[in-house]
C-alpha cells in the first residue's frame, strides 16, 4: 500500500511504525474471509482492510477521528484473525492499537459512551470493585429490562448467579515444589478473573506444584493493562504494566512467568514492544521473553500419560490461536491426559467476548456467541474447554455444557479435584 506521510510525521515513533505496517499490506482480501465483524454485517470498513484504509486516512492527514471512523473500529474485536490469514504479514494489533490510541486523544464520544468505557476501566480491572459491582448488577437484575441502553443491560447480564468467595491463594506468596524443585515461575493472578472464577488459579497451582514447580505470586501485582490498552487509554495501561514489569522482575530469577488468561498473555508477551522507546524497554523485553502461556510451559516441560475419559470441546480462544500462535499445545496436553478432544467448525471464528467487546458492542457479541455455541454444542461433548476467562464467560451464557479451563481438566486427570462445573 502506497502511503503519504511527511518527513515531519515520519519523526513520530509511532507513526513510523504504522507507516512500516500499512505499506505492507497489498490488498488481497484475505482478512475479509476470517473477520467475525464482516462475516455478520458483510461492510467492507468492517473488514480490517476497509478499517486500515479509514486508519490510513485519519492518520496520513492528521485530522482528529471522526464518527464514522470511530464506528468501525470499535466494531473491531482485535481478534488478530486476520493475522493468521494474512500473507504479507500485516501486523494489524498494532496498528489497531496505534488508531485507537489517536481516537481516545482526538475524538469526544457521547456523554453515555465516555461514562460507559470510563466505567469498565475503574471496575473491571480491580477485583474487589468488580466483586461489588457485580453484586449491583445482579440486584438490578430484575429491572434490567426497562434499562433504555442494551449495553447497560449486556452488563447487568454477565454477573453470575455466584460470586464465588475470594482465594487466599491469590495473595502474595511462595507455594513450594511437591517433590524435587525443578523450575521457580511466577503466576499471572488476573485481575476479573479473580472476581468471576477462583477455581482456574486454584488449578493451575496444584498442577505446577505437582510437576516440580515453586509458584511466586509477587507482590503489587494487578491488571496487565489489556482493558485499559484495548480502549485506547494508553497512559493507563502502561501504568498498569509498568507496575507489573517491577513486580515480576523484584522477584529474582525465574524461568518462567505463567499465564492462564490468553487475553493476557497476548499483552504481556507485547510488552516489549509497547515500551520499546521507554527508559523501561530493556526491562519490558525480560518481562515478554519469560511470559509463557500455562498450556506452552506445560508442553514444554511435559505432563504425565492419564485417562481422562470425558469428551471435550475445545473452543480456541482468539488471543490464543492467534495473538500467541498456540494452537496444537491445548488439545495436545488434553489428549495426553486422555480425553477425547473435538473442535468446532469454524474454530477460527471469534466467540464474540473480546475483552470488553460483549459490554460496548452486545448485538454483534450475542450474534457471534449464538454461532460459537450452536457449532460446539453440534459436537455433542460433554464439558467445553477454554484458555480464556472471557470466553468461558461468553459462551457459558449461551449453553447448558459445562465450561471449564483447559488448566482446570488438566489438574483433575493428574490427581487434582474434580473441577467444581461438573459437580451436580
């Protein structure tokens, strides 16, 4: 793609970055065949290249973002589909993010809009808010219904029958090795996923530590800045990271930083890049080359044989499959402990939770949900299983299968308590 940026705008880090990235992309089209938003409102500036031509547009005059700029890129799940597919190697995330930072500085939304996102980023990246907040939606449950805004409504709808009652395991602390230490890691606690399902941490710890692993919960920890960065609010989220960055490497050697959150862990392997032109870079770098998703570590040090004998859907969740390109090590470790694994049609395919994305954009998220749900329910398993909290919540919302982490089965065949989701 040709691009006519000035030798002054080419000053820009950022803009030189995009720059690099726009000039890639040749127009082929590709993207459009595995973009969720397109395959449900079939708009070309809802494809990513229709979106990287209104990017290019905004960012070549530097005019502030407009409102139909603005329309179609939230209506971007970042997904990172078209990442996969992409044969000239677009790196679309971070162009996205680049855009989304020149809107949040450059475009005033809607009263209702700015209080919304405001709203998600003070809550939901702090568990005991989120804890409180979720306790209000479910009282207002009920009028719900009369609420004039589907995205109030979308969420009041995602609080949980139950709020489970808080792990002490996710506070900061050392949980030894079972048998001879072979590896000292760290664990990437979350932040929702604290509120909404303490099971999947609870998990991951008894099956590191039965594989010779001393767990670390550092200190200080707390969001990785995802939501925060998603939206646009970059400040923010290298704040949020910055925090992280000093509470992972405060904690010594480690041969690993563990992550069960795949939303997660795409932003913590990026932090590298995010810092790339920041007193912390060298530091951000550490950080991104220790994170390890906790289904690659496992393939990496390997798990025992056993006999799971459940037949299980494996969603994909898209900042697995494609932010982090691990697609084999979820269903691999899962046959390995021997449970009958079957995926999808159109594994591909977005479920439609995206971070905040089935709060601010309901009606895409419920179409894209209903699809997901129908293709795995029409492999008839047993439980479902998933690397990711928001889509385990989103698709939990949408079917009577249990839905449980990868992290949560593993745990169970390899001497670990039955997952509490298929109990009763």
């Amino acid at each position: 793609m040709q691009t006519n940026f000035t030798e002054a705008q080419l000053k820009d880090p950022g803009i030189a970055h995009a720059n690099d990235i726009l000039r890639a992309c040749v127009h082929c089209g590709f993207c459009t065949a595995t973009c969720p938003s397109y395959q449900v409102l079939g708009d070309e500036l809802d494809s990513p290249r229709g979106r990287i031509y209104l990017i290019k547009d905004m960012l070549e005059s530097g005019r502030a973002a407009d409102e139909k700029t603005v329309k179609h890129l939230d209506r971007c799940l970042s997904c990172l589909a078209c990442m996969t597919t992409c044969p000239s190697g677009v790196n679309y995330m971070h162009l996205i993010d680049h855009a989304r930072v020149h809107v949040e500085k450059t475009y005033k939304r809607p009263l209702m809009d700015r209080m919304l996102r405001w709203t998600l980023a003070k809550i939901v990246p702090y568990p005991g808010r989120f804890r409180l907040a979720m306790g209000g939606a479910k009282l207002a449950r009920p009028f719900a219904r009369f609420l004039p805004d589907k995205r109030l409504r979308a969420m009041i709808a995602m609080a949980p029958k139950s709020i489970p009652p808080v792990s002490r395991n996710d506070d900061p602390q050392v949980f030894a090795p079972i048998g001879a230490k072979k590896y000292r890691v760290a664990l990437q606690i979350g932040c929702a996923q604290r509120a909404l399902n303490t099971d999947i941490n609870d998990a991951t710890i008894r099956l590191l530590r039965r594989l010779g692993c001393e767990v670390v919960v550092p200190k200080d920890l707390g969001c990785c800045g995802a939501l925060s960065h998603h939206m646009g609010r970059e400040t923010e989220a290298h704040a949020q990271a910055a925090r992280n960055i000093r509470a992972y490497l405060g904690e010594g050697d480690l041969d690993a930083v563990i992550i069960n959150t795949s939303g997660c862990g795409t932003t913590v392997k990026d932090y590298g890049h995010m810092f790339r032109d920041t007193p912390m870079a060298e530091q951000a770098a550490q950080v991104s080359k220790l994170a390890f998703d906790i289904s690659e570590f496992l393939e990496k040090i390997g798990i025992p044989e056993a006999n799971g004998n459940m037949r299980v859907a494996y969603h994909a969740a898209c900042s697995l499959q494609h932010g982090q390109q691990i697609k084999s090590a979820p269903k691999d470790l899962l046959k390995r402990a021997g449970f009958e694994v079957v995926e999808p049609t159109d594994s591909h395919l977005c479920c439609g939770s995206a971070g905040t994305y089935n709060l601010l954009q309901p009606e895409i998220s419920d179409e894209l949900k209903r699809r997901k749900v129908a293709t795995l329910e029409a492999k008839s398993p047993q439980v479902i299983a998933a690397g990711n909290i928001g889509c385990m919540v989103q698709i939990g919302g949408g079917t009577d299968v249990p839905v449980v982490h990868t992290v949560e089965l593993l745990d169970w065949a390899l001497g670990g308590p039955k997952p509490p989701a298929l109990i009763g």
